[in-house]
C-alpha cells in the first residue's frame, strides 16, 4: 500500500495530533497520505466519498470503534480497506494503541504485511403504507427502541414471511457478528466470531419469561411490524425517523460489505478476552 487516507474523530484525545504524526511517517516513507477536512460526526458524518481521492488503498481511523463505524457507513461501497487507530475505550475494531504500535502498523501496510477480513452489514428500510420513507447501513446493529422512557414496545416479526413471534419489550437488537460484542452483548446476547455470515435477534429487557436471543442464516429477511407509536430506528447509533404504528422494517444483509485491515495474528477469542480484562 502507497496510497492512504485519514480519518480522525477530533474529540479523542491526541487525535489529531496522532494523525499529523502519521501522515508525516508515511510521507517520509515515499507514500502518499490525505488528511479528510476536519469536522465532527455531528454535522452528518466524518468524511463523503466525494471527499475520497481515487487512488486510495487503506483509510485509517482515529478514534474508537465508534470512528471506524461511522468511516465505513461513510464510505460504504468503495471496496477500500479500513484500520483502526485506538484513542478511545475498549477497541474491538481497531488494530493499535500507542505510538510504537502506530509505527508497526505503518510499516506492515507499506511492506504488505496483513490480510484482508470481510465484515458483513445489515440494511434495513422503513415501509409506510407500501413506501419507502427511510433506509440505511449498519456495520454493527440496527436497534428499534423506545422514544419514551418507561413505555414498552409492542411489535410482531416475521422471519422470511413466517411469523415468528410478538414482543413486549423495550426494544430490540438487530446485530451482526461484528456488532455481536456492542449493545447485543450488553443486553446478553451471544458472541459471535467476526468472520461468521449471520444475523443476531436480541430483545432488550423482554417482558416474557421465555424471550431468547435468536441467530439466523444470512441469507434470511426479516420484517418487523410495529404494533403501537412510540418508536424508534437506530443504524449503529444514528437514528433514522421516528416509526409509527403500522410501519414495517425490512432488515437483511446489506449487498456491501467492510474490509478490514488484520495485522496480528491473534485469535478472536484471545482478543477478546484481553479486551474484557482491561474493562
């Protein structure tokens, strides 16, 4: 790799600081490094494909897993890799911690020094009296949750046209093998390995003494029918329109897929138990 570009969540400490430092090691190195313009998640995202030079190879992150997330729901469909630069918390997605990490990292990329892993993502769209008035990504979870406190959900999914089963809860999680260990684990839901194709049902604090998480194929479509008002949508955070009663969500797996940079050659399972034990 030769050709980079830089994305860095200007909240975290010494992001933008540890962004110049890279850009200056990879310059020095012969290759060719692009800072994105700078500005906050808030105003809609982190960077636009419009903003991505044509001949970029790796976009690096800086930040947390949070960072990396939105980059990829950014720039979803340019087939580029990603790799993470850690300067928030845990850290699940991202490859390296400090300054001497950084520099190892760097170097792998120019030497070619790594392996390309696909992470799977789920689209969903919201369907009002047979339209389309919202659709998104999402590289972790879809979340439909509770616009009010204290008010639990009503809603009825169906797995493939089949019913599946009617929930009382505050809500439920939608989740991807990567977003496995986010809000899904959170809420008790299972560990999944990365590399795996399926999706990950979890209801959030269910009012039934029987309501388990559920893994389904891929290949599977789900549809959500809301039973009641107050909710809403969530893609990796970010929420979509308010849902009304007699909306549908159609959730699958998204056509697009996150390539992710791998440099160590750790397993999952040990990853995440190092990670655990910093928490």
């Amino acid at each position: 790799m030769k050709n980079f570009y830089i994305v860095a969540n200007l909240g975290k400490e010494r992001a933008g600081e540890t962004a110049e430092e890279i850009s200056c090691y990879l310059q020095e190195k012969g290759a060719k490094c692009l800072l994105h313009p700078q500005k906050s998640a808030q105003e809609g995202g982190y960077t636009r494909v419009s903003q991505l030079p044509k001949d970029t190879e790796c976009v690096i992150t800086i930040g947390g897993d949070g960072t990396l997330i939105q980059a990829a729901r950014d720039l979803a469909g340019c087939r580029i890799p990603f790799i993470g630069v850690n300067r928030g918390h845990l850290g699940y997605l991202t490859q390296v911690n400090d300054s001497q990490e950084v520099k190892k990292m760097l170097d792998a990329l120019l030497e070619g020094r790594y392996w390309l892993e696909p992470r799977m993502m789920l689209s969903g769209q919201v369907v009002r009296q047979g339209r389309n008035i919202f659709q998104d990504i999402a590289l972790n979870e879809i979340v439909l949750s509770r616009k009010d406190t204290l008010k639990p959900l009503h809603f009825r999914i169906f797995v493939n046209g089949v019913f599946l089963n009617d929930y009382t809860a505050d809500g439920m999680i939608f989740a991807t093998p990567t977003g496995s260990t986010a809000y899904n684990l959170s809420a008790g839901g299972p560990i999944v390995a990365p590399g795996a194709r399926m999706m990950i049902l979890t209801p959030i604090c269910p009012h039934a003494l029987n309501a388990r998480s559920i893994v389904l194929p891929e290949e599977d479509q789900i549809a959500v029918e809301i039973l009641d008002e107050g909710h809403m949508a969530a893609f990796d955070g970010n929420l979509g329109d308010e849902v009304k009663k007699k909306d549908v969500i159609q959730i699958r797996r998204s056509r697009l897929d996150t390539v992710l940079v791998q440099l160590k050659q750790v397993s999952f399972l040990q990853n995440l138990s190092s990670k655990m034990a910093g928490v």
